[in-house]
C-alpha cells in the first residue's frame, strides 16, 4: 500500500476538506522539518501532510530545511510525495493559471544542503552515493495526476522543464531569456534539493505547479505579490481537487 506525503507551498499552507487530522512531532538528525507535519484523513485515503513554508507562511525557498522535511517523511514511511509548486510561466505551455506536470528541471540554486552523502561509515544511508537523476519526476505517480487532470477537465500540461532558481527575489528578464534558451518552460524556487532528497531516500516525487504569474519579460507589468495571490486564491481550488482524486486513484489501485 503506498503512504502519500502532500508538500504544500505558497497557498497550500493547510489542506482543505479533511475529515479529521493528527499533528505528528518527529525530530531528524538535520533538525526540525520547516513545518508541523500532520496526519490527514480525505476522503479518498490517509495522507501526510507537511506545508514546506511553515505555518504561518514565512520562510523563504533558501531557508527551508529540505533535508528535514523529506528525512522526516521517509521515517514516517512515505513512498510518494506529490509536491505542491507556485511557479512563474515561461513558455505558451504554461499560462497563467495553468496546471502543469514538469518531467523534466534545471537546478540554478547554491549553497543549499543538497544531499545526504557524506562521509560517515557506520550509516550505509549516508554513505557517498551518486543516484541516477536523468528522471527527477516520478513517471508513474506524473501519469497518475495527469489523467486524473485530464478527467476532471483541468487546464494542465502533461510534460514542461522547471527551472529551480535560488531566489527569493524574482529573476530579471535577461535570466528568463537565458532559462528558456536552456528549455524551461516553468520558473520557481522550491523543487531542488527536494525532488534529488526524495530521490536519494528511494521514495517517488512529483511536482504539481500551478502557474501564478508571466516569468519576467513575459508581460507589460510588473510582477506583484496581489496579483500572483490572486490567481493563487483561485487556482487552489483546482490543485486540492487534482489531489483529492489523485489520492483516491493511487488507494484504491492495485500495486
Ligand atoms: N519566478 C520564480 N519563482 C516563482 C515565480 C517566478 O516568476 N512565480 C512563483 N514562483
């Protein structure tokens, strides 16, 4: 049976409609996870749910304690994390508004804690480890929110390349020129290290982005946090949607 984490980010600090929910304390040996990690009961199954932000809101991308959150899940037992990202559209995939499931990201970050190979010998999980990353995305758990997407008639993209850029300034339109010449179609700050922990700790990660605003250059305004929480407060609605279905395909399918 798969054990399913939901990585909230901006906008998804809580999830809505659970019918109940348990508050888990855990501690890591890289700290406290960067937000209260909570049991939820929806109506299509049990699933974990951790707001990567805090609750309230307030830490930016670089300051998130990715190595926490994602070793935290891995005790708890998570198989899949289906993780939650507002990014900014680059290309004619990804319009405002717009749903998408990346397949593919470009790291632009630094100095985040990255990995959990170091040298320690007497724990094999944290032994130097070079994990194949040609896919950073789950296929199966990808395909799962795109048919569900599709069957709930949602405007979502089934492929798009994230550029995961540092942050927490928006990026100048010249780096956007640079990205989509790279082959990205979806810009944001939270998908690395998350997706390579994940991966390195052997459990299935995909993203779901919704695109809250034109990356910059890619509009004749600038870009402003009310405008960006306005399409967030409307898009949301379709997110929790997309995982609520989601969850309830991936319980009751046979594995
Ligand atoms: N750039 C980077 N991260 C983002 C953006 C953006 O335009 N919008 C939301 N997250």
């Amino acid at each position: 049976m798969k054990s399913i984490a939901i990585i909230g980010g901006t906008g998804l600090n809580r999830f809505p409609d659970t019918l109940s929910s348990k508050a888990i304390e855990l501690s890591t040996p890289y700290g406290a996870p960067s937000g209260k990690i909570e049991k939820l009961c929806l109506k299509g199954g049990d699933v974990y749910f951790l707001a990567r932000h805090g609750q309230p809101h307030c830490l930016p991308p670089h300051q998130i304690n990715y190595q926490a959150n994602i070793h935290a899940l891995h005790q708890l037992g998570v198989t899949d994390i289906i993780a939650v990202n507002a990014v900014g559209g680059i290309t004619s995939k990804a319009p405002t508004g717009h749903l998408s499931i990346p397949d593919q990201l470009i790291d632009y970050t630094w100095g985040r804690a990255h990995t959990y190979s170091q040298q320690e010998q007497d724990n094999p999980m944290l032994a130097v480890q070079h994990i194949d990353f040609s896919q950073p995305f789950d296929a199966e758990l990808r395909q799962a929110l795109i048919e569900q997407g599709k069957a709930l008639k949602l405007s979502i993209s089934d492929s798009g390349t994230y550029a995961v850029t540092q942050g927490p300034r928006l990026e100048t339109a010249a780096e956007i020129t640079k990205y989509e010449r790279d082959g990205c179609d979806l810009v944001g700050m939270t998908a690395m290290p998350e997706a390579a922990l994940a991966k390195e700790l052997n459990i299935r990660y995909a993203s779901l982005c919704l695109v809250v605003n034109p990356a910059a250059g890619k509009a004749d305004k600038e870009i402003t946090m009310d405008d960006i929480r306005a399409v967030v407060d409307t898009g949301i609605g379709e997110v929790t949607r997309l995982i609520n279905q989601t969850v309830s395909q991936l319980k009751s399918a046979k594995n």
